[in-house]
C-alpha cells in the first residue's frame, strides 16, 4: 500500500495519508482499531480484513459517524461474506471474488479423482461471523454436485487463543488418523496454523502413501513467503490459489521494487519475497480509492466506488454486488521439493486446462475435444498413482442396510435365523448382486444388514428419514419414490407382467383325440347313438320278419357300422327308418364337425394364454393377485383402473399356484424378475401375457445426494460387463426346481349346444318311435291274454300241460288244430274222445274237470 501511495503521487502528485492499526489477528483488536481511527483520524476509508459483521459492529459502535460512515473495502485471507449479505450494505466492499467459486474448484478438483467422501479442517477464529457455516455448506453443495460429500469436519479454533496448541492440534489430527477417510480439505486456516498442522501431521505419518491434502487460495497463496523447511512437511500437498497475470511490464516493475524493499526490511526471508495476490490486490485497492474520491464528498464515495472500472495488477478491478464482478481462475499447484509446480489451470466456465489460454482459443479447443486433463502429480509419500482416499480402519460404524424380510420371493432375499449359530443368515440374488458390485468399489465400505418387516414403500421412507442408511433388495424404481431417495443404477431390468393359466398343447397329450368334444358330449352320442340303435332293432323285430337283425350282436354291429354309413343291414320297417333318418343327419353333422375341430387343434395347435389382456378381467369382473407389499397394488389402482375388491393380496409364491387351482384368482401381476422366478418355478401352465407395463428394474437405495449411489451404480455397470448378474441370475433361476402345473381345463372342447337342435329332433323321433312300437306290441300281447282268459271262463276248465321231450310236432297243422280243439267248449261231453285222441297224437295230455 505504500508503494502504491508513491506510485500515485509521483504520477498523479495525489496525496493520500495512511494511519495503520494492528489487529493483532483477532476481531476484538480489528473493531477497536476501526472506532479509534474513525474518531481520531477522521479516516474517509478503512482498508483491512474486516468481515461484514465486524463492520457493522463498528457502524453500530460508533452513533457519531453513523451517517457518515466511510466505505469498508475488505481483503480477505480466508473467508468471504455472501452476496446476499453485501447487498445489505451498500458501504461494504470486498476485493475479492465470490466463495462459491473457491468451493467449485475444489469440488471439481474432488470430483476429477472420484474421491466419494472428504474431510473438512478449517480454523474458526472469528465469533462473530457465520462465515465457517456458509462456507461447509457451500462446500457441501459443490461436492454434491461431484457425486461427493463431506463425511467428517474438524474445526479448529484460533491456535493464539490455545494455551498449548501444539497438545491440541495432535489430539485433533489422531482422531481423524482413526477414520478411513484419508482425504483432507484444509481451508480458512492462517499459515502459522497451517504450518503448525502440517508439522504435526507429518510426526503422526498422516504425510505417507494413500493421504490426500488440498490447501486453499489462502494458503496455497503465500507459498512464495515461506522457507523450504515449512514447503518440506506439506510434500505432495495440492493447492488451489488466484490466478494473475505476471507477464506484463508493470508487474515485473513492480515485483522487482517489491522484493528489494521486502529484502532491505526483512534481511532473513529475502529469498521468500514474492508478491502475493493479496499484496497485489491491497496495491489496487489504494489505486480505486484514489481514483474514487476525484471531485465527489465522503457521502459520493461509496457510489464512485460501486462505479470504478481499471485493470489493476491483481486483474480487472470492478465491483458486482460489492465484490469483484470478473469470474477467476485458479491455478492447481503441488508441492515438491523446495518449491511447487504448476499442473492445471481452472476456470467457472471452461473447467481444467492444462495451460492458461484466451476463452476463444479454449471454447474451440473444447468443441475440437482437444482439452486435456490435469497432469501428473506427486502424492505425498512420492506416490504417483492417484491415492483411492481411504484404508481399512477397525472400529468404524458400518452402515446400516436395511433387506425387505417379507418378501414374496425369498429368492432375491432370504432372511433365515440359525438356531445352531445363534445369528441371522441373509441370502438371495440382490444380497449377491449387491456384495458383488462393492468389491469392485475404491474403497473400503463396512456395512451390516438390517431385515426390516414393513413394505416396501416403509423401508424406503426409513432410507429418507435416516433410520436407514441404504436399502437393498428386489426394489422396483418407482416415480413417486424419486422424491425421497435416489436410487443406483437398475442392476436387474423389470416392468409389471400379468401371469395367466395356459390352454395346454394338446398335440402332446395321447388322447388328443378326445378333447374335441366335452365329456358330456360324448356321454350324449353314445347313450343316444345306443338308444337309436336298440330302437330300430325293437321296431325291425316286432314281427320277427328282419332276420338280419336279431341278436345282440347284430345290433351291435349295426350301431358301429351306421356311423360310417356302411351298414349292410336292411331296415324294412317304415317307423325304423323314420328313426334313423334324423339320426343319420346328427351323425353326418358331428362327424364334420370332430373332423374340423381335430384338424385345427392338429395345425394350429400352441400354447396359448387363457387371458389375453387386462380389458378382458376388467370386463369380466375377474379377481387379480399380486404381492400385497409391493407398489403394485397401488399400479393396478391408479393406473389400470381395478377395482380394489378385485385384488387379492398374496403373500408368498407358493400360495399363486393354489389360487389358480380354487379360481381365487383369475391372473397374477408380478414385477419382471419375480415373474422370471415363478415361472420357472412352476414352468408348466402358466404364460406371460399382455403387454409389458412401467419398464423400469431393481435397484439399490439411498438417501437423496449421497454418493455411494454414484459409486455403487458405476460398481454395478462394471459386474454387470463382467457377466456376473446374468450369471448369478442363471443360477437363481436353476436353482428353481419345476413343478407341476394346476390342472387346467379344456375349454376349447365342444360340447353338445351346438348340435342340441338335431338332437331334440332325433331323440323326439327315436323316442316316439319308441312309445309307438312298445304301445303295438303291448297291445298284441294283451289281445292274446284276453282271448286265453275268455276261454278257461267260459269252459271253466283247469289246465294242466306238460310237454313230452320225446315227442315233436310232425306238422304245423295238427298243432294248430289241437288248439282249435282246446278252445272249443265241450258243453255236451261230444268232442271228449275227440279231443283225448287229437292231444295223444300230439303228445299232449289234457286233464279236465268239469
């Protein structure tokens, strides 16, 4: 600042006054500086390294000068009062650049070596500043935006205000030395802590292979003003500091002055007397107060300020919300041997560059794909392989994981409890899948599994208000869970199936035959084939003329050879042929018809679904199963429109084959990996059918910004390459012994409806064919009954006949005439010699009594 009141002077003889106080480094020594030099100098700007709060503390202190108060333009070391609060006070002003784009290169710098968690130190000196908690969380948000996030933080208080800081500094750092993580951000920390810590961290080896430690522009920037025994404990340490521009003439002027009137006052750090960017930026600030205050009182100041524009030795000087309105760019540094050595460069807009060019040149480069990475670095032990940042500590708490323990399908998880071990046992695909794709993590994860015995929607909400940690198992990715965790990559893929009965393939079954036409039917052809059959015999041997159909076995004959229309027996009667006539017709019909329907389950007979889609059960009122604690009721509800008294909640996958076989259930809708599962456990008689609907799969949860589920997602894409989900799902689905099918019925058999009108015709004809030849026959016989008892009534006669085996009837007419002689009445005892010699002739004997 003296230099650039010498410069001002001998360039514009403008004359400035510089009154300094020293703050001793606390806040207290800062806000009493400010009161004294505003009520004894009359100062018309305070230049420091003032806070927000501090100055508003000052303007609040001191009433006399309230309306007066004069412009506060800070240069900070360590930390940086949001916009939102510098636009509360129009007097306050910082020169320098927002925070946020601090914590957005350290975030990307996280970000480029894909370390997932991250340990925060920062030196929390200034009560009365929230800055420290604005920082962490805009550091927070960056890293989250890296797939990254802050898993611990230590914040170390002011090491001059500690009674033994050196005590204090080692108990800290052997605490996070107990943590796996080994990947330090050290930010807002003075340099005589910062080189304290570093001294402690290199006796605690918290300096050797697989440490990570990343120094802030508050640090990284006054490398140049430290000896090398300090750069010697900070060996691999990468830092991040302001860019400037050290080519240009009046910088080399100016750094060559600087170091001679550095090295006159401080003969012993002459080597170590590089300008930083904060001693450029206190050089412009003299330079923008001067030009400030030409013609304008001490109330216009701070407006000329706002105003002021020129390109100063720290870069462009102009103010945005009372900060520097150009967006920086950092310098990505690592620390060997006795200096450092550029590796990178960063920027807002175009990210890594490996060396600083125009915009121009850099938006054409990105578009050709040319930008290249950062280049190599020297971890601290000498390491040049990226650290993994973090190694196996004992002790850690693991993560909590909770399994669905209700599962429908024990499959994908198992939760047994061995009574022998006294312990749990977790098993199942998902507890494969997932066990799998940590190993190919980073870095080391403890976790335990925790069954839980609520759905699946509760375990999820369990992830989301931390009773969890993660959540894994056949959960599906659902759009409404979306807004309370996130989900990894789908490991599995699935989407909602129905699972319906099937029509069997009937050319396999060995009566195949028989299925054209249903039980019934064929009870029906043969009792009426047989009662037609016996009807026509009856009628044919009423008189005993149609001696080609006596016997038993001429009817049977007769009732084969008519279904094929070779019969050779002749029907002489009238009635018998108007019997089989409509007969004839039933059996042309049916016969055609079992032609056709045995072709056609012949050509095209498949495996078909008994339900075709989800229209049809919802027009049929058909009761639907699914898993009771999935999301899959609600699907069914809100989208496919079931009635929820059609939806039977099943609990295990043993229990779908009986609601099937008790028609409980018409279909089953099952996730696409429980379907997989169910059938190939009961691989015959089931069948997918319909469409495929909500194609999504199966993941793992956690909670919203982790990002483990960044890491668990690319660890899944890797075993999912390596084929080792296909083949732990081959085996799951191997280990599926199939069973036996509910039997199903044949519905596509024929039953007699469609021929019942020819039916009725035939079996009206048949039977009253039937009632019309038993009624003749029945009444012949009565006739002759009729005539036998008139005759013993009117002859009154009993009789008795016993026919002689040895004795036959010679001729047909003697027969007859012993007949005629025995009906005859014998009222005058004439026709008795006559009779005795006509019965002894025929070898009959007749006992009368009168």
């Amino acid at each position: 600042m003296k230099m650039a009141i010498q410069d001002l002077f001998h360039s514009t003889c403008a004359r400035l006054d510089l009154h300094l106080k020293d703050s001793q480094g606390n806040s207290a020594g800062a806000i009493a500086g400010a009161i004294n030099l505003l009520n004894s100098k009359q100062v018309v700007a305070i230049i420091g390294t003032l806070t927000m709060q501090e100055a508003a503390l000052v303007s609040e202190i001191d009433h006399n000068t309230t309306k007066m108060f004069p412009p506060v333009i800070s240069i900070p070391s360590t930390t940086i009062s949001p916009p939102t609060e510098s636009l509360q006070w129009p007097n306050f002003f910082q020169l320098a650049n927002d925070i946020l784009f601090h914590k957005q290169c350290v975030a990307a710098l996280v970000g480029h070596f894909q370390w997932r968690k991250v340990t925060a130190i920062y030196e929390h000196k200034n009560e009365l500043s929230s800055a420290s908690a604005i920082m962490i969380g805009i550091l927070s948000d960056s890293l989250r935006l890296v797939n990254s996030e802050i898993e611990h933080y230590r914040a170390f208080p002011s090491l001059s205000s500690l009674s033994d800081p050196d005590g204090f500094v080692d108990k800290e750092l052997k605490k996070l030395r107990s943590k796996s993580n080994r990947v330090f951000i050290v930010m807002q920390f003075s340099l005589q802590s910062a080189v304290l810590l570093f001294e402690k961290a290199k006796q605690l080896g918290m300096m050797d292979k697989g440490h990570v430690w990343i120094v802030t522009d508050e640090i990284a920037s006054l490398l140049d003003s430290v000896d090398s025994s300090i750069k010697y404990n900070m060996q691999g340490v990468v830092g991040i500091k302001t860019n400037f521009i050290e080519t240009t003439k009046t910088f080399r002027r100016f750094k060559t002055r600087f170091r001679r009137i550095y090295g006159l006052q401080y003969l012993e750090e002459e080597e170590n007397s590089s300008p930083s960017i904060f001693a450029l930026r206190a050089y412009d600030t003299i330079w923008a107060i001067a030009g400030a205050m030409k013609n304008v009182t001490t109330k216009e100041l701070s407006q000329k300020i706002v105003s002021t524009s020129f390109q100063g030795l720290s870069g462009k000087i102009e103010f945005k919300n009372g900060m520097l309105s150009q967006p920086p760019t950092f310098q990505i540094i690592n620390i060997v041997g006795k200096s450092y050595r550029e590796i990178a460069f960063w920027s807002p807009r175009f990210g890594f560059s490996e060396n600083l060019i125009k915009h121009s040149d850099m938006k054409e480069r990105i578009e050709n794909g040319s930008i290249q990475v950062l280049g190599p670095i020297y971890w601290p032990g000498g390491l040049l392989a990226t650290p993994k940042g973090w190694i196996p500590v004992e002790g850690e708490r693991p993560l909590k994981i909770g399994i669905p323990a209700r599962g429908a399908f024990n499959q994908f998880v198992k939760v047994s409890y061995d009574q022998e071990r006294n312990e749990t046992q977790i098993s199942g695909f998902s507890i494969d899948v997932f066990e799998a794709a940590v190993k190919h993590l980073p870095y080391q994860l403890p976790y335990v599994f925790v069954p839980f015995n609520g759905s699946y929607d509760e375990l999820v909400q369990q992830v989301y208000y931390k009773g969890l940690d993660a959540a894994v198992g056949d959960i599906e990715v659902v759009a409404d869970r979306y807004r309370f965790v996130e989900f990894s990559q789908p490991y599995l893929s699935s989407g909602l199936v129905m699972v319906v009965t099937v029509k069997p393939d009937k050319l396999k079954e060995k009566w195949m035959f028989m299925k054209t036409f249903t039980k019934s039917m064929w009870f029906l052809m043969i009792v009426a084939h047989l009662s037609v059959c016996f009807v026509v015999w009856l009628i044919e041997n009423e008189h005993g003329d149609n001696l080609e159909l006596k016997g038993i076995g001429a009817i049977l004959w007769f009732s084969v050879t008519v279904l094929f229309f070779a019969q050779r027996e002749r029907v002489q009667s009238n009635l018998a042929r108007l019997v089989l006539a409509p007969w004839l017709v039933v059996i042309l019909v049916v016969t055609a018809t079992f032609t056709a329907s045995l072709t056609s389950m012949m050509t095209v007979s498949r495996v078909q679904p008994s339900v075709l889609d989800v229209e049809t059960l919802k027009r049929t009122n058909a009761t639907v199963g699914c898993n009771g604690n999935s999301f899959i009721v609600r699907y069914l509800i809100n989208v496919l429109e079931f009635k929820p008294e059609n939806i039977k909640r099943i609990a295990s996958i043993s229990d779908y084959p009986n609601a099937f076989e008790r028609k409980d259930i018409a279909a089953a809708f099952f996730v696409a990996p429980h379907a997989k599962v169910f059938l190939a456990k009961y691989c015959k008689g089931y069948i997918n059918s319909g469409p495929v609907y909500k194609p999504s799969g199966f993941a793992f949860v956690f909670p919203k910004g982790s990002p483990l589920a960044f890491d668990i997602s690319e660890a899944i894409l890797e075993t999912n390459e390596r084929g080792q989900v296909e083949q732990l799902e081959k085996q799951m689905l191997s280990s599926c012994n199939c069973s036996s099918s509910t039997k199903l019925e044949n519905e596509d058999s024929i039953g007699p409806g469609p021929f019942s009108g020819l039916f009725l015709i035939s079996g009206f004809v048949c039977a009253s064919a039937f009632f019309v030849t038993v009624v003749r026959i029945a009444g012949r016989h009565m006739q002759n009954l009729s005539c036998i008892r008139a005759m013993l009534i009117n002859t009154r006669i009993w009789k008795w006949a016993a026919i002689s085996s040895a004795m036959s009837c010679r001729k047909p007419e003697s027969h007859c005439s012993t007949r005629s002689s025995m009906v005859k009445p014998n009222s005058q005892g004439e026709k008795l010699d006559e009779l005795e010699h006509n019965s002894m002739s025929t070898g009959m004997v007749i006992i009368t009594q009168h």
